[in-house]
C-alpha cells in the first residue's frame, strides 16, 4: 500500500483491541473496560508522566493504583494533596466515563498498553532520565497510561515510521521554507511526519507533509475536542481526516502551558528522530531533542544564520552535544534515521574538465597563459616539470581539448570562467 498518496482503506479500528478477556488486576478479576477507564481516571487525576502513579499501575495494575488513590494511599505527599485538590472537583471514575462518551461522540478512541494500536517505543520512557535537570517536567517523564485518537490510521502504524521536524512558533520565513520542503520530502517517501500542531514550524512541517498526500500526527498538550492554537482549526482537521490527532489529556482539557513541555517527551519517544528547524535561546522545541538525545534517538539541528534569534537555540544545541547532527536537508535526515544504505551524497560542485587530471597536467594547465601562446621550454620552466613530461602531458591536454598546438608554440582552448584556473 502506498502511504504517501491515500488514507487507510476501511474503518479505524476503535481500540484496536486484542481481545475481549477479562485480567487480574490488585483487587482481582476486572475486564478490559474497566482498567481503560481506570487509566483515563489516574490521567485525570495526575498529569500524564507521574513516575509514581506509573509504578503503582505497574505495581497493582490499574484498577488497584486508582482505588488506593482514592482512598488516599499516594505514596509522595504532593500527590496525595493534588488528588485531593481533583477530587473535589468531580468523582473520578465518572469524570473517565464521560470523557469516553464524549471521545465516541466525536469518532474518537482511547488506546491503552495491550491494544493492537499501542506505540511500544514509547515505552523507552522508563529509562529516560535527564542529568542536572531538576524541574518536575524533567523529572516526570513515565511512559503515557493512555492515548486520545482521532484519525484513520492505526497510531502504531502510523509511528512505525516516523519523524518529528519541530521549532519556533515564531518561525522565520527561512525556517518556515525548510521545514515544509524536509516534511515533503519525508512524507513523498513513506514517513511520517510527527509535530506538536503549533504555530511556526510545527504548522508548516504538517502542511508539507499534507502537500505531499503523506501522513502527520498532531500530538496535543490539550482535549483532541479543543486543539490549540485555534488559529490551526482548519489544519487540525485535515490532519484528522488523513492522519492523527492524539493527546494524553482528556477531552476537554485545557491546553496549560506545563503541558506543551509534558507532550514533548512523547515526540521524542514516538518517533525514530526529531529535527529541530529553528529554536529561540529558550524555546521549547529544544526540550524535545534533548529527550531524544536521553532516549538515544536521532537527535539532528537544521544551523541557520548566525544573526538570527531564531537559531540560537538550535546552534546552542549543536555546541553542547555531541551527539546532536547538524543537518541541512532530506538527504542527511534519512541518512541518520533510515535504513542501512540510505547514505547522503558528499556535497560537491559541478564537474569540470579538469577534475580528472593528475598533479602534473594540472601544473602545466596552471602555467599556460591565459592568452597567446608559449613555447615548450617556456612552459616546462614556468610549470617546473620536465620538458619530456610536458610534452607527453600536452599530447594528453590536446586530446581533451584543453589545448591546441599553433605554429609558436602551445595555446589554451577557451573555457568558461568557472573552469579557468580552477574556480
């Protein structure tokens, strides 16, 4: 099937479930549904990415990790306060069953560890972590509990094989160009291109995708009912309608701003590398290549112009790690994430006449004027070679054409000024 120019045939597959059986849980035998609504319940009450929680669901599983929440058994004292502070806002297993609702209404899906459609590279974010780094966001980095879907592709099919461009919301018009020409050329050639949906360019690395009849994946930091920047609604929707929209959070969560940095981790971790286009000294773009450097994914930078604000970040990021590519078009992308053999080609300018002679011929071309003629003496001293090399050399020169015998001695053929002496 050819990705690059049609949505998936058929319908989604809702949950991708890989059967109906129910499982032990802490607590005992519990179906299917009630350990997804678990999981949306434990997303409602802590942010996505709380190591804690995640240990209890690997611990009890999720029925048993939500009701000792519930009863106020947390093991970190923030975490008992913050689902406290939750619960007084609604019953939690109510909360998660309205959201279901809500996501069928609007052909959405929740998809859960086990089903079909499960990512399971994100699952490296158990081991992620960040040295030095002491902000919770940094520290919180558990694979998701759940995902919110919106789209026709199946989300592990569609992140088989994919790439993140992200950067600047106040994206360049340099920037902007490159990252609609690198997510073309990824999504012409059976990639998928993963962004964050912003302004910038995350706007215009889903639009060349699209372009291209490829598939892109919006991850959200808000309710797939609600994407933010609503300045993107029509792009929002054509993503749904050819690719994905998915989200950890809710719908009808609110698009917080400790939630762009929550979403990034999953970026990272979904795909097989992230490319930064452009990045302010602060922007949070750069946070999504450091996770995939701590991920040991392909961590690659786009450079731009020194006198540009909007390259800072991304040239920061190549002095301090060495592991991070600097890469300036499709070719190096590929190289860095795609299959053995798929190596960029050496950059190097056009062919000249010359490029093929050795050391000598090209010390006699060097020494031929540039107009009228020269005798053989005078050119064997002038070049430094012997007179019998010379003219064994210029039998050579004439045979390509580069120079001609007069009656006075030997003239160079006329060239382009780009082949003259080299340049």
């Amino acid at each position: 099937m050819d990705r690059r120019r049609s949505g998936r045939a058929g319908p989604p597959r809702p949950g991708g479930r890989r059967g109906g059986h129910p499982t032990q849980d802490g607590r005992g035998t519990v179906s299917e549904d009630e350990q997804t609504l678990a999981r949306v319940a434990l997303t409602w009450l802590a942010e996505p990415g709380t190591r804690s929680v995640h240990q209890l669901v690997d611990d009890l599983g999720p029925v048993g990790a939500l009701d000792l929440l519930l009863d106020g058994g947390a093991p970190e004292e923030a975490l008992r306060d913050g689902v406290a502070a939750r619960l007084s806002g609604g019953d939690a297993r109510a909360v998660a069953a309205e959201a279901v609702g809500r996501a069928t209404r609007l052909g959405a899906r929740v998809v859960v560890p086990g089903d079909d459609e499960w990512p399971r590279r994100v699952a490296d974010l158990r081991k992620l972590r960040l040295s030095g780094k002491q902000r919770r966001v940094d520290r919180e980095t558990a694979p998701p509990l759940c995902f919110w879907v919106r789209g026709p592709w199946p989300l592990a099919e569609a992140l088989d094989r994919s790439v993140a461009v992200v950067g600047a919301r106040a994206a360049s018009a340099y920037g902007t160009h490159v990252a609609t020409d690198l997510a073309y050329g990824l999504a012409d050639r059976g990639w998928t291109v993963v962004s964050g949906g912003a302004f910038g360019i995350d706007a215009a690395a889903h639009r060349g995708a699209l372009a291209a009849g490829g598939v892109t994946v919006a991850v959200l930091a808000c309710g797939i009912d609600r994407p933010y920047p609503m300045g993107n609604a029509a792009l929002f929707d054509r993503i749904a309608d050819t690719g994905l929209l998915v989200s950890e959070w809710l719908p009808g969560a609110e698009p917080l701003r400790p939630r762009f940095l929550i979403r990034n981790r999953v970026i990272a971790a979904s795909t097989l590398g992230t490319v930064l286009v452009e990045a302010a000294a602060r922007s949070g773009a750069t946070q999504t290549t450091h996770r995939a450097l701590g991920l040991g994914r392909g961590a690659m930078v786009v450079p731009g112009p020194v006198t540009s604000a909007m390259s800072v970040g991304a040239h920061e990021m190549l002095r301090e790690n060495r592991e991070a590519r600097l890469v300036t078009g499709l070719a190096h992308v590929l190289e860095e994430v795609g299959r053995i053999g798929e190596l960029a080609p050496v950059p190097r300018g056009p062919d000249r006449p010359t490029d093929l002679l050795d050391d000598e011929a090209r010390a006699i071309i060097e020494a031929m004027p540039r107009r009228g003629t020269v005798a053989v003496d005078t050119l064997a001293a002038r070049a430094g070679v012997g007179v019998r090399t010379v003219l064994r050399k210029l039998s050579l020169l004439e045979e390509l054409t580069l120079v001609v015998r007069r009656d006075d001695g030997y003239a160079l053929v006329s060239m382009p000024r780009s082949t003259a002496r080299g340049r």
